[in-house]
C-alpha cells in the first residue's frame, strides 16, 4: 500500500487581461512519495482528477484522466482541462459559484486502479478561467456594461443587498455586520472594500457566520491619513465569506 503527498505548487501560469479569452486549463503538480517517503522518480502514473462543489465531497462538476511521467525529482506536471473526459465540461465551470475542490487520484503503477488520492481547496478562482464570468460585466471588446455604485458607508450598519457587487467607501470608522442567512449574497459574489484616510472599516460576523473559517469572526481595515486601504469580501459558502487585503 502506498500515499503520496499532493503539494500543489502552481495552479495559473499565466495572467491575462479581463479582455482575453481564457486558456480554459491550468496548470497542476505535485509530489509523489512512497510509504516510506521515498520519492517515485522518472516513473509514469495514472492520474483521475474531479472537480468538486461545495465541499471536498460535493457534486463531481468535471472528471478527466491524464498518464503523466514523474520527473528525477518525483514531481509530476499536467494541466487540468487537457486530460482525457470522463465526465463534464471543464470550459462550462461555473467558477463563480464556488467554493470549488480539486481532488486528485493516484495509480502510481501508470494504470487506472486509483488508490491514493488527495483533495486541494481553490481558495480563489484562477484570474483567466473567469474571463468568462467577467463578461458578464464586461463586454467581449471591452466595453463597460456594468459599473460598480460607489456606497457611502458612514454608520454601523448590517449587510444589504445594495452592497453586492458594489465597493463600500469608508470615510468615518464604521462596522459592517455580515448576518446570519443574508440569502440575498450569492455563492461567488462580492463586495470591494475601502477604508480612507485615517478611517477604520470593521468586517464583523455574527453568530453562526464565518471569516476565512474563524466563526464569529472580525476583519479590520485600518487607513493611514493621505492613504486608502482596499480589500475584498467574497461569499464561499451559506454563512461563509473570505476576506482578502487586511
């Protein structure tokens, strides 16, 4: 019996504009060990990869297949989305809807009698697979068809429906309160965050509510005078949102 250890250590190789069409793949590798941690060098494997919704265990969006070689260092390199289909489209992912899972299965043999596997969370959605998505706001040529409102955020206040997809403009140190159920923020949306000029703007989950998997969790973005301190806040699950830019 062997496991492996699965390190991913790039997922995107390339960063492309908002405007260009999106390589629909991206790029994977990891580390195969033996038991004894020994490394499985220049030795061709099965791979089976399933993209999961949801959880670790959520509903299979894409499976595909791919025999790869290990190099003299045990790394194996493939791009997801180039493997042979086993079930899916991987063009048609909805990576807006996350969160999203990639699990990986092994058959270090190079067959397809997959008995190690290993499961990797995409915590952020790959720039150029959402190229798509971004059309939504965005024309194919470019052109603006959505602009995001400006909120002024003054007041303590709860989270509302008029935020989502909108940037919330701190100017007076005010606390934000992300409420238990808020149905009216879908999985994937978001909501930019600015702090100004000396201001103080306070992310707080209340009960039952989650901040980068902390429950009852607070996030602070903290401006210096002449400055602005700009973040993100995307829905991951029910009661779920990741913040990024603290």
């Amino acid at each position: 019996m062997m496991k492996i250890t699965l390190t991913t250590l790039l997922f995107l190789t390339v960063t492309l504009t908002i405007f260009a069409q999106s390589p629909e793949k991206m790029s994977y590798q990891a580390i195969i060990r033996s038991q004894d941690n020994k490394l499985v060098k220049s030795s061709p494997i099965g791979l089976q990869i399933i993209v999961h919704q949801g959880t670790a265990t959520g509903t299979s969006q894409y499976q595909e297949t791919h025999i790869a070689p290990t190099n003299e260092n045990g790394l194996v390199s493939l791009e997801i989305g180039t493997g042979t289909v086993q079930s899916g489209n991987f063009s048609t992912i909805a990576w807006e809807n996350g969160p999203y899972f990639i699990e990986i299965k092994v058959d270090v043999t190079g067959g397809a009698n997959y008995s190690i596997s290993g499961t990797t969370q995409l915590l952020s959605v790959p720039y150029a697979l959402h190229a798509k998505s971004a059309e939504k706001i965005l024309g194919s040529t470019g052109n603006i068809v959505f602009q995001p409102t400006v909120i002024p955020f003054t007041y303590n206040r709860d989270i509302a429906s008029s935020d989502i997809n909108n940037t919330i403009e701190c100017k007076t140190s005010a606390t934000l309160t992300l409420t238990e159920n808020f149905s009216a923020m879908k999985i994937g949306d978001i909501i930019n965050l600015e702090a100004h000029n000396g201001a103080e703007l306070t992310i707080l989950a209340t009960s039952g509510v989650s901040i980068n998997y902390k429950r009852s969790g607070v996030a602070k973005f903290t401006s210096v005078l002449e400055n602005v301190k700009i973040g993100l806040l995307r829905k991951s699950g029910d009661n779920d949102y990741i913040i990024s830019g603290q």
